[in-house]
C-alpha cells in the first residue's frame, strides 16, 4: 500500500528541485530533455556544465526556471582567478546562480584565508546572482570542520550552502545537512541550504524537508530558502506527485 504522504511529499519538493545533470557524457540533446522535463515538472532550476548555460537560456526564457552552473568544480581547487574568470563568463552566459566548490582542501590544511578569499572574489562578480557554495561535506569529514566551513562561506557571502558535488564517495547525509542549518539558523542572516548528491526516493526528500521543518521552522522552506539537487530524483517526484 502506498503511503498517503507520499504525494504530498511529491507535491512540496517538485518546486524546490534543482534539475541537474552534470555527467560526463552530457550532451546538447540531454539538455533539451532536461529543459523540456524542467517545463514539465516546473522545478526551480536546471543546473548544469557552463557549457550550457546559453542553451538552458534559451529553452527556458519566460519560465521562471533559474539557470545554475558550477565553477571550481568538482575538485575545489585553489585557483581564485580562474574561479573569478570563469565565474563572470558564466554570468554573460546568463546563468542566474553560481554553485561554487569550496577549496575544502585548502581549509582543511589550515588556510581558510584562501577559501574565504575564494567565496569573497565570486560574490563580488555574482552581483545579484545566487551565490551557492559546496562545501563537500564527505570529504570534510568531522562535524566542527563542517560547521567552520559553514560559518566561513556565509560569513564570506553565500547565498546558499550545499552539502555536495555528487562526485564524491560520500555525498548529502542528514548529520552534514543538519550542521549546515543550525550555522544557518545561528548566522542571522537570510540563507538557504542546497541538498545534493545521492537523493533518489521520496523518503530522501522528506528526510531533509523533515530536517529543515524542525530546525527553521514549518514556513521557512521555499525555492528561495531550500532546494534539493538531483539528476535522478525528478521522475520519482512526478510520478509520486498524483498520489
């Protein structure tokens, strides 16, 4: 038997989804998939390769559906001009949010000068842009490193902190994810929290909205606030959705 929460689940997190696909393989036909499947959903935005961002642009103007990219990614490195670089370019693209990869290596050997410097430089060229900062919780590992990258990247400006690229072997869990709001809730600015990697269920949606209800409140969770990011959580949604 299906559970009846299961479509109302379904119904909240459709909006709050960040349609991605950041494979190796993507092609210019995947993103038409993507884009087409984006209208249908709606969900609030595609986020893919910079390579991308022009045709995201283009399929999606008047829809609403924000365009995301990710720069530094997925290794999160130390180089804070190519960062900047490649962060305007695909802002002239017409990307309207920026998912940028702490250099977590960086702060975990002690520099957090260079990683703050790093989140400082693309939110000076994000603008008005959103500015969503990985922080890569696998790889951080221990629940204090978690929180200073938390404080580092909102004190630095982010918009949003995500748990994840997808590409590590550990990605979102519900401990890293629960951290990361608390530094929301205790910072006093207006933040928002971005899940991604390994959600494939509607359980794993409500997981986190369960999360985010308990720590911010049962008001707080919107496109503006949350949002989950998947490439293979989308056809789950919209088929659970009707239930």
């Amino acid at each position: 038997m299906t559970d009846p929460g299961t479509g109302a689940v379904a119904r909240r997190a459709l909006p709050l989804l960040d349609l991605t696909d950041l494979g190796e393989t993507c092609t210019e036909t995947k993103i038409d998939v993507l884009c087409r499947d984006a209208k249908v959903g709606p969900v609030a935005a595609i986020c893919v390769w910079p390579r991308f961002v022009t045709q995201g642009r283009r399929a999606l103007a008047g829809t609403g559906i924000r365009i995301a990219t990710v720069i530094n990614f997925p290794e999160g490195g130390d180089d804070c001009a190519r960062a900047t670089d490649d962060t305007a370019e695909a802002l002239r693209d017409g990307a309207d949010e920026i998912d940028l990869v702490l250099p977590y290596r960086a702060l975990q050997r002690g520099d957090a000068a260079l990683a703050r410097d790093m989140v400082e430089a693309v939110r000076d060229i994000c603008g008005t842009a959103t500015l969503k900062v990985i922080l890569e919780t696998g790889e951080l590992g221990d629940p204090e490193t978690i929180r200073a990258a938390s404080r580092l990247a909102l004190e630095a400006g982010a918009n949003f902190l995500k748990t994840s690229t997808g590409k590590s072997s550990v990605s979102a869990t519900p401990e890293a994810a629960e951290l990361m709001l608390t530094e929301i809730r205790a910072s006093g600015r207006p933040a928002g929290l971005k899940v991604s990697g390994g959600l494939r269920s509607v359980a794993d949606a409500a997981t986190y909205l369960a999360l985010a209800d308990r720590i911010m409140g049962s008001d707080w969770v919107t496109p503006e606030t949350f949002r989950l990011g998947a490439s293979s959580l989308y056809g789950t949604l919209v088929q659970a959705r009707d239930l």
